[in-house]
C-alpha cells in the first residue's frame, strides 16, 4: 500500500514531506511519550515527595522536551519548558520542596505543552493567556535573594550543575584527561579551586581524582597554599573551548587537556588502552621503568607501588581514567544496538493484512498438497506453513502492547475528578506488564474512562459518609489486568456504596424494560444498568446523570467481541468484569462442518471433543445433555440454531468449550481440526447478527463463520428460562 501511494505522488508530481517536517513529525511524537511519562512521575511524585529519582526523572523530560524543542523550531515550547526546568532544578537542589501547589502547576504546564504541540494552536490568545499566567505563579515560587533564597538564571541553551548519568551520553560527545596543576598561591587570588571543579562537573559525565603527592609534612604545611593537583576524565558534548573557559580567570597555573576518546568514531570496541600506556601518556613513568616492572609476574599497579615508582593515588587515577573511557565506550555501543524503530500504525496494520493472506494462502496449498498426495509438494507445503506461522506470531507479538500504558492515563482522571467532586480516592493497578493487541487497546480507552468515572460518582461515597458508616475516609479503585487463555480479564473494583439492586429494579419497571413482576436473578438485574438510557442518578450532574455511558461501554465492548459482567455487595462496592480478546487479527480456531457449511470456533475455549450417537440422544428423553466421563453436560445443537436443513449423520460431534468457567456442548456433523483463522469483519448488514463474531477465508476459497461462543450460550439460556416462564 505504501509502495502503491508512493508511486502515485511520483505520478502526479507531488512532492515528499520535507525534511523538516519529518523532524517536526518526530519531536512531536517522542514530546507526547515525554509528557505521558512526565505525567505519572508527577502522581508518583505527589505520593513521594521526596524521591530524588523522581524529581530527576521530572526535570531530565523537561530538559529533553526544551533542548529537542529549541533545536526542531519548537521555540514557544522550549522557552516555556525552561520555566517549569528552573523550578524543577531548584527542587533538586534541596532550595524548594515538592507542594500541591507546585504539582498543579506542573501538570497544567504538562497540559499546556501539549496543546502547544499541536500546530492549530498557534496564534491562540488564550493559550498564550494561560502560559503567562502559569509562568507567573511558577516563578512566584522562586525564592528571591532578598528573602535568603538564590537567584537562578539558567540559559536556554545550558545544563544544570549536576553529573550528567551515562545514558546522555551521544555521539557528539568527546572524552578528555585533564590534568589541572594550580599554583600553590591560587587561593590568595580569590580563586577557589574545587569550583572551578565543579563546573567541570556540570560540563558532562565526569570522573575525578585528586593526587596528593605533593602534600608537605604537617609542621611545613602553609594552610593559604593548595599542594593538591587534580587528574579528570570528562566526556561531554560542549568541546574544548567550554572546557578552557572555565579556567579562563586562571594563571600560573599547569593546565593540560587532551582528547582520549571521540564518539564519532565508528569504533566499537569497549576496550581501552592498557594500564602502562595511560602511565606513559601522562608523563608518570618512563617506558624503560615501564619494562623493567614488567619482568615481573605481579600485576603492573602493584609493582608500580612496591618499587616506589608511583603513588597509589596515580594508579588509581589511571585506572579511573581505563574505566570511565570503557563505561562510555560501553553506554555508546549499547545505544547503537538497542534502537528502536518507529513505524507509522497504518504500516504494522498493512503488515497485520498481508500476513493473513499469507495464511489464507498457506491454507490452499496445504489442501492441494494433501490432494495431490506429492512427498516434494508435501515437503515445500509444511516449510511454508512452519515460515508462516513463526511469521505470524512474530508478526502479532510486535501487535501486542502493556496495557499499562492505558492504565497510567486513568491516574490523573482519578485525581482531577476526586477533587473536583470534595472526594478522596487512590487509584492502584495491577497486571500492567499484561500484553493486548494495540487496536484492542486503543478502543479500550473510552469504556474504561466510562467506567471509572462511574465508579469515582456513583461509587466511592463522600469522606463524611464513609467514615459514618466505619470505612476510612479514602476510597480506593481498583484496576487489574490478567491473561485467561486467549481472553485478558479487566477489573475495576472499588470500595463504595456498592449498586441497590431494587434502586435498578424500580428504574428498570419505569422505563418498561421489565415487568414489574419478573423474577430476575442478581446477575440479570446488575445487567440493566447496560440498556440505552437507563440511570439511576437522582440529578444531572458535569459527571453523570444523563443516561449515557454504560450503553456506550456495552457497545464498545461488544465491537471488541468482549462481555461485561457485573457484580456488587450493597455497602461494600462493585466489580465489573471485562472478558477481551488477546488479537482481533489472526486466532488459532477449531474447524467445523454442519451439512456443507462450514464454522470455526476459537481453539482457546474448545477443552475437548467427544461423539454424540443417536443410542445417546435418545437416552436423555429429548433433554439436551450427555453423559461424558460421569459428568453432565449440556449441550446445544447449532444445525437447530442456524436452521441448517438436511440429514443428520448417526454419529454427531460435540465440541466441549469452556465459558464462564462452566462446560457447555456444540453439536456439529464432524470435526475437520485445527485451522489458523484471519478475522474478517463482516459487512454492515450482518454486523448485527448476535452468535457470530467474523468470518474467515478458507483455503479453497469459500467463507467460514467464526462463532461468538459465549454469546450462543447466553442466548440459549435466555431462551431456556422464557420458555420455562
């Protein structure tokens, strides 16, 4: 399709996107991860205000969204970022503590760059409002120096004081030695020289070792003279001339800088030079005492010391020098090869396509070669199904995604609502490492949004109430994820009021959904709250109220081919259960035959198979259940169900499947096994028909039904207890 749509520009003489919109493409790709994350180290961060990890984390997205901003045109962003970059260096500098307040802001800031982000934003007066605004009250939390604070002024293009950690390490990086011999008399000058250190240190990533070979016996020592010289390793990006500035105001002194290491090399070899050759560079030995210690077979470091050629301190700035150029190498080289691709969804969708024709066309010519009984067509048709199905599963594991993704969005939805509405609830997860298909994740969103906020408005009582009634003051929701064969299990518990089965009763006789005197079980009567308009909110609110939510999950949900299904405890809250498919895409699928149709039903709920004779039909007196192995099992007959007319074989399959933790039969004429079924939707004027969930191209060529198991089931039950009633 890619290749197609290229070949069209080039026809028509449209141009490719340029260049620069690429970049800005991407920049704006990364800056929306940047801020997802940004956003849960910041609900992290008000639960642990104190994490030094977490404020780091905070600060490095900030820096990384102004830096990649100012350099792809992103001006606007950048110089705003810089503002929230300030406050947040001020924090790590212990100078200002984490607040609400400062949360606040920093979330409003969050949303801000996001809209920002967007190119329709541009020229937006009131989105320029509401930045100057939010910079107003962030720098209102700076301290002023006439308070006893300091002044900070960062520019835009600087680092903050602080050793940067290996991963910024990039390709224009270059690592030097140097090695800063100051003048005995330097601290009478005014010059103090463990700063001059220390913006060395903000430079990069940086290793230092002070050598004190020089330092007199006590009785000699002028305590106004500095005997101590410094030998530091540095890898940073800023070059030599950033390195010479910060000892620009100093003289007399011996001030040697090489460079030991370039990044931009295409070297890859973790290695470095040897312990003598690093000794040799720095003039600390010569190569004749270099060879006459090497007649030795102890190691080089420790002979070094014996003889009394060299201190400790030397042989351990060396080796910090081995070490930190092998770290860097090492970081650099890992960077190269752990890359990540980033692929446009229409392309892995495209490759989701071609795939399931591959399949499809595996399919036929497996049947031709089981026709045609060839051992060199049999051979070449089982190497292509094995590329093929190994090209399938590689193929829909890149498909799979965390649903942990989704889980941090609900986060700040739990704690801007709560808020809103005077309530204290914390939100916990769990199972976020549970992998669903992307598109199963990305249409789950929207329902889960539904769901929460009922449970935050419906759900979780006011503090007030809860603490009357003996539950702490902070309601908790609940949100789990687990795999279940080929379905994940969705949870959302929570602690609240729980749902008034005769509340939902009532309503449901008022709207005429039900009779007023129908004998519906529990479970039947939780499920109202799923029909088109129904609520039981006694006033409209900016939440809920209006009828519309639950209607919208069930249909969600249904298009995903999932089930809901609720359960409550009066007083002490409610679960909602959602049952998802792992793929919309390619399922492994047990393949049927009724009369000359034929039906796929997903392998992941077939348990078994067994035969059904007429002798065994008969003995249950028109009853339709079987007797297999001791246990009973209910079965239904889908020739019946679909109206398939013809003879029925003597011998009939029942194929047990697994639903609701209960064993239910589907009666088929035979078995023919298992067949790798590419989903395909069907059109819209069967999209509605209720049992069946797609369909499927078999390899000669006809269509075969994929069947919504669960679904059958729960409509010949319900037609079991109409019938009964």
């Amino acid at each position: 399709m890619t290749r197609n749509g290229l070949r069209c520009n080039i026809l028509e003489g449209t141009k490719a996107m340029p260049m620069i919109d690429i970049h800005k493409e991407t920049y704006r790709e990364e800056a929306l991860e940047l801020l997802s994350e940004l956003e849960a180290s910041l609900l992290e961060m008000e639960e642990r205000p104190d994490d030094q990890e977490l404020i780091s984390r905070v600060f490095r997205a900030m820096h990384t969204i102004k830096g990649s901003g100012a350099m792809f045109g992103f001006d606007d962003i950048a110089k705003f970022t810089h503002e929230v970059e300030t406050v947040y260096d001020l924090v790590r500098n212990g100078k200002i503590t984490v607040t609400k307040q400062l949360i606040d802001l920093t979330l409003v800031a969050r949303d801000l760059i996001r809209v920002m982000l967007d190119s329709t934003s541009i020229g937006d007066p009131s989105l320029e409002i509401k930045r100057q605004e939010t910079i107003y009250l962030l720098r209102k939390l700076v301290p002023d120096a006439s308070t006893g604070g300091e002044t900070v002024s960062m520019d835009s293009t600087s680092s903050s004081p602080v050793n940067k950690s290996t991963s910024e390490v990039n390709k224009s990086c270059k690592t030097y030695r140097i090695r800063f011999r100051p003048q005995k008399e330097i601290m009478l000058t005014g010059i103090n020289p463990l700063y001059l250190i220390r913006d060395l240190i903000a430079l990069g990533h940086c290793k230092v070792v002070a050598q004190m070979s020089a330092l007199p016996m006590l009785e000699d020592i002028n305590p106004e003279y500095c005997y101590i010289y410094w030998d530091i390793i540095l890898t940073t990006d800023k070059g030599i001339d950033a390195i010479k500035d910060v000892f620009i105001f100093v003289e007399g002194s011996e001030l040697k800088i090489d460079v030991i290491d370039d990044h931009d090399t295409l070297d890859t070899d973790t290695d470095y030079k040897k312990l003598g050759e690093i000794l040799i560079e720095r003039g600390d030995i010569t190569p004749e005492n270099l060879q006459a210690v090497l007649e030795s077979h102890k190691k080089l470091g420790e002979l070094l010391i014996e003889k009394g050629i060299l201190r400790p301190r030397q042989i351990e700035s060396a080796i910090a020098e081995q070490q930190h150029v092998r770290e860097m190498r090492k970081e650099h080289q890992n960077a190269e090869a752990v890359t990540s691709v980033r692929v446009p969804s229409e392309k892995l969708d495209s490759l989701v396509n071609l795939v399931g024709e591959l399949v499809t066309i595996q399919a036929r010519l497996s049947q031709l070669a089981a026709s045609w009984n060839d051992p060199s067509l049999l051979l070449v048709s089982e190497e292509v199904e094995r590329l093929s199905e190994n090209l399938r599963d590689n193929t829909m594991d890149i498909r799979m995604l965390p649903i942990g993704t989704t889980f941090s969005k609900f986060k700040r939805l739990v704690r801007d609502l709560s808020g809103d509405l005077g309530k204290e609830i914390e939100l916990t997860t769990e199972g976020a490492e549970t992998e669903l298909d992307k598109t199963v994740i990305e249409k789950l969103g929207d329902p889960l949004v539904h769901l929460i906020r009922n449970s935050i408005d419906h759900g979780i009582e006011l503090p007030d109430i809860r603490k009357a009634v003996g539950k702490p003051e902070q309601g908790t929701i609940h949100l789990s994820a687990l795999h279940s064969g080929a379905h994940v299990l969705i949870k959302i518990q929570d602690d609240g009021a729980g749902l008034d089965k005769e509340a939902i009763r009532a309503k449901a006789v008022e709207k005429g959904l039900i009779s007023s005197d129908a004998d519906l079980s529990e479970k039947e009567i939780f499920s109202l709250v799923l029909a088109p308009g129904f609520s039981t909110a006694k006033a409209v609110t900016s939440v809920s109220g209006r009828g519309v939510g639950m209607d919208v999950v069930k249909q969600a949900i249904d298009a995903l081919r999932g089930t809901i299904d609720i359960s409550s405890q009066r007083g002490l809250g409610a679960t909602i259960t959602l049952t998802l498919p792992l793929t919309l895409a390619i399922i492994d699928g047990l393949l049927v035959r009724i009369g000359g149709d034929h039906f796929v039903l997903p392998l992941s709920a077939v348990k078994e198979c067994v035969e059904l004779t007429k002798e065994d039909a008969a003995e249950a007196h028109g009853r339709h259940i079987a007797n297999v192995c001791g246990r009973i099992i209910p079965y239904i007959k889908l020739r019946e169900r679909f109206a398939i007319n013809g003879s029925v074989p003597d011998i009939e399959q029942i194929v047990i499947a697994e639903i609701r933790d209960d064993n239910i039969g589907f009666v088929v004429d035979a078995v023919i096994g298992e067949h790798q079924t590419v989903i395909k939707s069907l059109g819209r004027f069967y999209k509605n028909v209720e049992g069946v969930s797609g369909a499927t191209i078999l390899g000669d060529g006809t269509v075969a039904l994929i069947l919504d198991v669960q679904k059958i089931a729960m409509l010949a039950e319900a037609e079991e207890k109409t019938c009964f009633n």
